[in-house]
C-alpha cells in the first residue's frame, strides 16, 4: 500500500513538472481546449479484427469521434 502511493505521488509530481509554469500550449506542442484537433490517420479495429484501410480523422469531419484507448489483455483485439 505504502509503495503504490509513493509510485502515485511521484508520478504526480513529474507530471506537475511537464510544463513550465505559465507556457502557453502552442510552446508545449498541445492543443488548446475546443481547438480543432489536427489530421491523423491511424489502423483502426472492430470487434471482428483490425480493419484493412487506414482511418483518418478527417474522414469524421462535423461527427462526433470519441477515441478509446486500451491495453490488449487475454483478448483478440
């Protein structure tokens, strides 16, 4: 217990020091909130597998695009 909240606290504290106090985004390299998100193509998946055409972002323009991001664990996808 003791050690999961040390590892806890230092991850805290790197993340806390990953952006010089009073850098704008655009200095970061992150995107601002509401800003539109640039163009990516990425290999997407279904439940059936991985899907042979790249998807681009760009191909969801005026959608609503919600990414989810997980750890391949004991499954096929």
């Amino acid at each position: 217990m003791m050690r999961r909240l040390l590892v806890a606290a230092a991850l805290a504290a790197v993340i806390g020091m990953g952006a010089p106090e009073g850098a704008t985004a655009q200095e970061t390299g992150l995107i601002e909130v509401g800003a539109i998100a640039p163009d990516f193509e990425l290999t997407g998946a279904t439940r059936h597998g991985v899907l042979r055409d790249k998807v681009r972002l760009s191909d969801y323009r005026g959608e609503t695009v919600v990414l989810a991001f997980f750890f391949r664990v004991r499954t096929r996808g």
